[in-house]
C-alpha cells in the first residue's frame, strides 16, 4: 500500500445489524476512521496494493551544550522541513535538552537525490561547529520498504507505561512564520516529533476519513508530555499535568488554526472540536 491503509480500502464487507446488504457510502466512509465510533464486526477489506520500491533511510544527531546552538538546530529542522516533506522525506525524532535525533524515510529515492536533498541540511548544521555542535549523519539504501521495516522494528518487544501528551500538526503557514517561538516550547518540553512525506498522503481529498484533514496540510506533528511510574502520589502528578497545560496554551496560542492527531489529541485542548475533527464526529452521529 501507499499512504494510509485507511486511503487504500477499495471495499469492506461488515455485520452491522441492519437488514439491508446494500453499499452505504456514509458507512465505507465512517469504517475508514471517520466518525471516532464503533459500527459494526468488520469481516473482510480488499486493500489496494501497488509495486513496492526502494526506500533510503536518513538518520542524523547532533550534541551540544551551547543552548543557542540548540534553539538553531531545532529551528533550522523546522525551516527545512517543507523541504524535507516536498522531496519525500519523513520520520522520526526527538529533542533532549543537549540533543536532536531523527531518521527520515525516502521511498522510492535514489542515492544521488537522497544526498542531493540532504545536502542544504547538512551545510546548516556543519556551520554551528563552530558553536560546539557535534553532528554526525548518514544514509543507507533497502530495497523494500518491509525489509527495512523488519531491520526497524521487526524485533522490537516494547512495553507500557503510564504517558499523558499533547500533541500538534503543524501547517507549513506556521512552522514559516512562527518557528522561533515553537523551537522554544519544543526544547521546553524535551518534545518528539514525527515529520510528514508528502506524496500519497497529502493526494487524497480533504473529505477523506483516514485521517484529520490537518494531518494532510502539517509538515510535521509535534509531541510534548511527560510520563510517570505506577505509585507516584498525586501531588506530583498535578504539577506535572499544570505544566502539560502550560505547553498547550502556549502552542495553541501561535497554531490556533491547526489541529491535533485524532488518537494523540490531549483531555485538555483548548479547543476540542477542532482538534478532534467536529465535522467527522458530526457524521459519525447520523450514521
């Protein structure tokens, strides 16, 4: 498949406790992830599947002690992040307070574009040398996207905890024009962040349930929050979650037209509808 499994079903049969078998589009709509209910026992879903290609895999850190080289590492990141999105880059990353990690995926690049559309990055981050920051970059080549999957992930055996966060999609409008007030929060708040290809995902109309509709303009989702070990009294806790709150506002504050990921939105949104698609819960209560 490409882009969102949800995007890619072609036809879902489901026992829905209705009579009739006859095609509902509101159904097929809401069973590809609009609506955020329950509708039925799904029993089969014919996915479209496409040829699989190559994919590079770009993975880049960098350390420093000097806090200013931090803020301009973190805020050159989200700078060339439209970049990164419009050439078919996304990934992974996370922000420490002397670090920033990431490995972007690039399917379908070959080698002379992936370091061809590396290259401005990496020219930014070699000139903060001079300001202590200590990077190291590099790119490797699979020739299937499962394969490199299973290098990834397909041994990983993780296990709960207990996490409360919040997140945000933000537009290319704001990662342009408010990014030196962000890059502050995200260091803050020792943020991770998943970055956004464009390509498959941001093609399919805004009407398309398998995703909030502000996933498909943001270049990059950003997620701050805190977690805490099983028995930590209550107290503690609360500090915790007023601080979460404090990084919300602030947020929201300088992206109030761009929303949050339907499963990582937080219980204290400022606004909850936006963030949580109201035209999708709409129709998922008249179906």
């Amino acid at each position: 498949m490409e882009g969102a499994a949800a995007d890619e079903g072609a036809a879902v049969e489901v026992v829905d406790g209705n009579d009739g078998g006859a095609m509902n589009s509101d159904l097929f709509w809401a069973l590809r992830g609009g609506g955020g209910f329950t509708y039925g026992i799904v029993t089969s879903v014919t996915y479209r599947t496409y040829t699989p290609v190559p994919v590079q895999l770009y993975v880049f850190q960098a350390n420093t002690t000097n806090s200013s080289a931090l803020l301009e590492l973190v805020g050159g990141l989200l700078r060339f992040q439209t970049q990164f999105t419009d050439d078919g880059w996304g990934g992974y990353g996370s922000i420490t307070n002397q670090q920033i990690n990431f490995f972007y995926l690039g399917p379908n690049i070959t080698n002379e574009t992936a370091a061809t559309t590396t290259q401005g990055w990496s020219n930014h981050t070699s000139s903060l040398a001079q300001f202590g920051a200590l990077t190291a970059e590099q790119t490797y080549y699979s020739p299937s996207w499962y394969e490199l999957y299973e290098i990834l992930w397909g041994n990983g055996n993780d296990t709960g905890l207990n996490v409360m966060f919040t997140s945000r999609l933000l537009s290319r409008e704001t990662v342009s024009t408010n990014y030196t007030q962000i890059v502050e929060i995200l260091v803050n708040c020792t943020a991770s962040f998943n970055t956004i290809a464009g390509g498959r995902v941001s093609q399919f109309p805004a009407d398309s349930a398998g995703l909030n509709p502000a996933w498909r303009n943001a270049v990059v989702e950003t997620m701050c929050g805190f977690n805490w070990a099983d028995g930590t009294p209550s107290n503690e806790d609360d500090g915790l979650i007023t601080q979460l709150k404090g990084w919300i506002k602030a947020i929201y504050d300088l992206s109030p037209n761009d929303g949050a990921y339907f499963n990582d939105a937080s219980l204290f949104e400022i606004d909850f509808l936006l963030s949580r698609r109201a035209l999708d819960l709409k129709i998922g209560m008249r179906i």
